[in-house]
C-alpha cells in the first residue's frame, strides 16, 4: 500500500481562524478529511499531522523516510529558518513535496527563502487549502511512476 505522511507544522492548527485574508476559511480538519478521502479513493494509506514543535518534524520526517512513505510538508514559518528539517529530509531520504497555503513569494521577504525548497521533490504554493490536494496528486503520480 502507498504510504503518504502530511506533515504540519507551527500554527497551522489555527488554519481557518488566523488570517484568514490570507489562509481562508477552512480548518486542517477539514483538509484532513477530504485529502484522506482522495488517499483512499486512490488506494493509498495516509498519515496526517500536526505540531507546533520542530523536533516532532525532525523525528516524523525521519520516521517516514523509514517507512519509505511519501510526504507533504507545510512547514510553516520553519521553511524559513529550519536547516534541521532539511538535514532530516536528506539524511531520512524523504520524498517530500514542500507545501504552502499562501504564496509565500508575493509576500514579506523573509518569506521568499526556503531552507526546504533546495531538497523537495516538488513544491506547491499559492492555491489556498487546495494546495495539499495538488500535493498530493502530484505525489500519488510521482510514486506511481508518472
Ligand atoms: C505558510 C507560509 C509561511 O510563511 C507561514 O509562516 C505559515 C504558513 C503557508 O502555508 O502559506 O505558517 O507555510
């Protein structure tokens, strides 16, 4: 079975209350049910996560590279600034698709580097919550071999 981890880090479980001009309505709840319902529709198995806390994502980025499982990544404002996830992302050789709700370069500069990017498989941003789920289509095509 296709094994895709989506991987959430900090604030982005106040996704649909915080800012919501720039990340609209909808919660991760809410993006969780549907992206698991489009996993299962495509016959692959999917593991959904969030916290606040980079040493979670160091730790889940390496647990799915073990696994061999794909991953989706928001890492949030830790894109920015976090050299560990992106040593975990190579030394766990993820696959992984860098995820943003917002476009993250059409704002603030701070915003326009990614410590991420250099090591991700692909990269979506931009489309609001709808993000994820052409994340995840890309990634469901790339493990099949598309
Ligand atoms: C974000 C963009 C980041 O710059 C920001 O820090 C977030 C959310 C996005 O999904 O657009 O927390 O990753």
């Amino acid at each position: 079975m296709k094994s895709i981890h989506v991987l959430n880090g900090p604030n982005l479980n106040l996704l649909g209350q915080r800012e919501p001009d720039v990340y609209g309505r909808e919660t991760l709840a809410d993006v969780e049910a549907r992206l698991s319902a489009a996993a299962q529709a495509a016959g692959a198995d999917l593991l959904f996560r969030q916290s606040n806390h980079e040493g979670d994502l160091v730790d889940w980025i390496q647990e799915a590279g073990r696994a061999g499982a794909g991953v989706i990544l928001n890492a949030g404002a830790y894109t920015h600034s976090s050299i560990a996830l992106r040593d975990a992302i190579v030394g766990a050789q993820a696959q992984v698709i860098e995820v943003h709700v917002s476009n993250v370069h059409a704002r603030e500069d701070f915003r326009h580097v990614s410590m991420i990017a250099p090591v991700a498989r692909g990269i979506v941003a931009g489309f609001g919550t709808l993000s994820y789920d052409l994340a995840l289509q890309g990634l469901l095509a790339l493990r099949a071999g598309k």
